[in-house]
C-alpha cells in the first residue's frame, strides 16, 4: 500500500496501512483542550503527545511541523 499524506488548514496525517500518525483538531487533549499528535497502530492509540510538549522540539507552529515534532518524539520514546 502505498502511504496516503494529508494536509489541511489545522492538521496533517499520514497513513501508510501499518501505522496512522495524526496532528491536528480532530484529537484534543481532554484537560488542557490542546491539539494533539497520536500515533495508531491497529485503530489503536499508542502514543500521544500535546501541543505544548510538541512545540519543545518542533521547528515551527505549521500542522507539518508539529506532525514532524511528534515522529521524532515517538521515535525516540
């Protein structure tokens, strides 16, 4: 399969059929209300981190940024 990229206005994802990675709206961290980046693996969340600990590391505020941010943080979990 090949991996299918999307980026919107507030979001960025891609899914490359083993693993789903997302930054954007559509996950919000329940008590801060932050965007949120997540990784998936079987429709199942393994990871998620919010936009504040994504904007330690990221270069930019961009949605691309911060999905850029959080792979390399899951990375190097």
């Amino acid at each position: 399969m090949m991996p299918n990229n999307y980026i919107g206005r507030d979001f960025a994802s891609f899914d490359s059929g083993k693993i789903k990675v997302y930054y954007g709206s559509d996950v919000i961290d329940e008590d801060s209300q932050e965007f949120c980046f997540a990784v998936y693996k079987n429709n199942k969340e393994v990871f998620r981190r919010t936009n504040s600990e994504l904007l330690n590391v990221a270069a930019g505020e961009s949605p691309e940024a911060m999905l850029i941010a959080g792979l390399s943080l899951y990375l190097a979990k």
